[in-house]
C-alpha cells in the first residue's frame, strides 16, 4: 500500500508529503527548503527521492525542489509556470511513470493561473489527488495574489477547476492540500490537514453556494490581509533560490557592530520571549518572538530586502531562527549581538506587562479583522498589526494597553509604537477571552 507522509509547517499553515511510491523511490510533493527532513526520513526508510513535484508558484514560502534536485532529483512543474531552473514542464493530462505508479497532471487554475494538482494512479486507479490550493478542508485558496484585476476571474476559474474536475473524482479518493490552517493563503477553521472529495463535497461552505457567483462573491468576501513579502516570493521560485549546501551560522557581532549596521539601515529584531523583551530590551528594536508564527511576521513587518541583526538569549534555537527567515527568502542575515542584552552598553527600553484583567487606558486589539470581530472588550479600538506603522501618531493621548490573543504580538505592537516614540505602553497577557473570564464582563462582537 502506497504510504504518504506529511510534513506539516504549523508557522505557515502548510503541509509538503514524502511518497513511498515503490521500488526504493519516492516523491516529494510542495517541499518548503530546508531538504533534511525529507531526506532524512527517506534515508531511515531506505528510500531515494527521485522527483519533486511542484502544484504552483509559492508566494508564502521559498520551494525546497531545487535543494532536492541538487541532491538528484528531477522536478515536475506547470510549464505555463515559465521557470527558469531545470524541471520537467508539464501541462493537463500529462502523466508521469514513477515506476509502478503513475501520476497525472490537472490544470485547475485559480489560485494562481499555472496551478497543477497531481492526481496518483495505482494500475489506472486514483488512489490520492493533490491539491496544491485547489481544494483544501473545508475551504479553497485565496486568488487574490497576482494582481487585483486578476482575483475575479481566477475565482471564476477554480470555480470551474473545482466543479468541472475535481468534483468528478471518486468520493472516497484521499485530497491532500498544501495549504491549511494557519497559512495567510486560505481561510481554514479546523486544524484537520487531509479531506476526501465525498467529504468536501458534502460539508465545504464555499461549494455548497451551488452556482458560480455565489460562490465568486463568499470567496472574494471572506478574503483577509497577508503579508506584503507574498507579491515577491513568486518570481523568487520562478527564477529560482540560491541552493545551500548548509543552512548559514549567524555571524556574532559586538555593540559597535550591531549600532553601526543599525545606523546603515539594518533591521533590529528581538527574538527573545515577549516577557523578557518587556524587562529590558535595545531601545528602537522589533520584539518578534522565535516561535512557528516568526517568520509570517518578520515578512509582514520587515523588507525582505534590509539587513537583519537580532537580539537573542542563550536558549534561542539559531538553527530554527535561520530555517525560518531562508523559508521566506530572507537572507540577509547580519548576524546576532553576541552575549545578548548583557553586552549591550547603549539606550534600554522597558514595556509594562500586566493581566488581562488589569488593562488601563486605551485598549489597542491589533489581532485579525476575524479575531477581533468574534469578540473584543468593548470600546476597544482595532488596528491589525500589519497595519500599524505609522498610526501610533494618530491614537489619543494617555496610557495605552495593547492586546492580542496571548501576548506576543501585543508586544510586537508596543515595540513598533515605542520606536515611534509612544510611551505609557502595557501589554496584555492573554485576550478577550482572558478578560472576560476574569472580570464577569461580556465581550463586544462584530465591528
């Protein structure tokens, strides 16, 4: 039996898969680019990764094909996707003998124009489809990353992707995705990662809205912000990412270093736990805490073209910090302040951090439009974080909590509203829900 394993990124929302496809062989589908877990799974498995199959044009992650064809391997792509690296274009229908199995090409554009799903053949049989973007558990991917003048007519188009071809699958064939939960490209609830088609036919919203237009209008409508490093990342894949024979140490940099690289325009970022930021922190810097969502946010809020020093502790995983921003095609890594905010001599900063429940002053909710729109504290004011630069000028005077789910991107707030000189700032640990726990008050929903 055909054994597919998936490789789930929980920071962005994604899963890649490693299929054993017989013979010692096996494919990899949508790897993000750090190889060594596929490869290293393939090796315990005693397995070769002979092809690497890509669904469409990334904009939320740097393609891991081309570390996968260095190793050997050959990729299969949308040839309408033009990339100017080695791989085999393919087109509809066009089908791939892997030794036993085979897999056959579906153009379903409207995610992205060239988009491919991959439907795997066992004797003729479907045995697996996967989706890409296409068709995803209960939902699709947004068409809103090429140009706006493009996001209709793509819905239109996997409308018809979806319900002209996908939907004339077998019900119970097993859908692997690419996106899922989590990633900025579509708009999930669950945290359920496969599907089959039977199921989405039954229970996804979007299909259920029976024609086309209505369908066009719920997708278009539900559509929310993502990071402005998605508009780059497409051409990045297109024309191909640097290979790494290993992932880059990061450079340890003394104060005067770290100030003058500041000074020329680097970006400094702190990726310490938002608590330890709040205590003591570079006055200036950009609190990011290392953790799965890290580099969505490095890619919303810094350009992927500065120069990048960071602020770390003793504990922070250095490899896990550099596989995350060369995930998002940022690799301009400076390096990082050697011996942390112990060695560092010029202007600190402090953040309060309080409770929930002892928010004062103006409450800033800088979560997602969904977020704060399921439920906020009332009189709250609502900015998204990837919003709001430049907006710390416009909000009233006096004392300001800023608040989100947990903590950690309330802090990443704060610093931007410090660095543009606000003060009397908090952070909030915890969120509405927090609050309304704690205090007995009712949370305020909708807008």
């Amino acid at each position: 039996m055909t054994e597919v394993l998936a490789f789930v990124d929980e920071g962005l929302g994604n899963s890649s898969y490693l299929v054993d496809v017989g013979g010692g062989r096996a494919l990899a589908v949508d790897p993000s680019r750090d190889s060594h877990p596929y490869l290293a799974t393939a090796e315990r498995r005693g397995l070769t990764i002979t092809h690497s199959v890509e669904t469409h044009l990334h904009a939320d992650f740097v393609t891991g094909s081309r570390q996968l064809a260095a190793g050997g391997a050959t990729v299969l792509a949308s040839a309408a996707a033009a990339m100017e690296w080695p791989h085999r274009g393919l087109g509809h229908g066009d089908e791939v003998d892997l030794g036993g199995l085979t897999l056959r090409a579906l153009a379903t554009p409207g995610h992205t124009p060239e988009h491919l799903a991959y439907l795997l053949l066992d004797a003729g049989r479907p045995i697996g489809l996967f989706s890409g973007g296409s068709l995803l558990v209960g939902s699709v991917a947004r068409t809103d990353l090429i140009d706006p003048d493009e996001t209709e007519g793509l819905a239109r188009a996997l409308w018809r992707s979806i319900s002209e071809q996908l939907l004339l699958l077998p019900d119970d064939l097993v859908v692997y995705p690419t996106h899922g939960a989590g990633s900025f490209c579509s708009a999930p609830a669950g945290g359920e990662r496969t599907t089959t088609i039977g199921r989405e036919r039954a229970t996804n919203p979007l299909l259920a809205a029976g024609t086309e237009d209505t369908f066009v209008a719920r997708l278009l409508g539900g559509l929310g912000t993502y990071p402005p490093y998605f508009l780059e990342l497409r051409e990045v894949n297109r024309r191909g990412p640097h290979v790494y024979a290993g992932f880059p140490e990061l450079a340890r940099l003394d104060g005067p270093e770290v100030r003058r690289l500041v000074d020329s325009g680097a970006a400094l970022v702190d990726v310490r736990r938002f608590g330890r930021f709040g205590a003591g922190h570079i006055s200036g810097s950009l609190s990011i805490e290392l953790r799965p969502q890290f580099a969505s946010w490095l890619g919303w809020l810094v350009e992927r073209d500065r120069r990048v020093v960071f602020v770390t502790d003793s504990d922070t995983d250095r490899h896990e910090l550099v596989r995350q921003c060369l995930t998002i095609g940022y690799e301009r890594l400076a390096g990082e302040l050697a011996g942390g905010m112990s060695a560092w001599t010029g202007p600190i900063g402090h953040i309060g951090v309080i409770p929930s429940g002892d928010v004062v002053g103006l409450v800033l909710d800088i979560r997602q439009d969904a977020e704060y729109e399921a439920g906020h504290l009332p009189g709250a004011i609502h900015v998204e974080l990837g919003a709001l630069t430049g907006t710390g000028s416009r909000l009233d005077g006096g004392p300001i909590t800023v608040m989100c789910g947990h903590g950690e991107r309330a802090m990443t707030a704060a610093s931007l509203l410090a660095a543009g000189g606000r003060r009397d700032l908090a952070v909030a640990v915890g969120g509405p829900p927090d609050w309304a726990t704690v205090t007995g008050r009712p949370l305020t929903t909708g807008r």
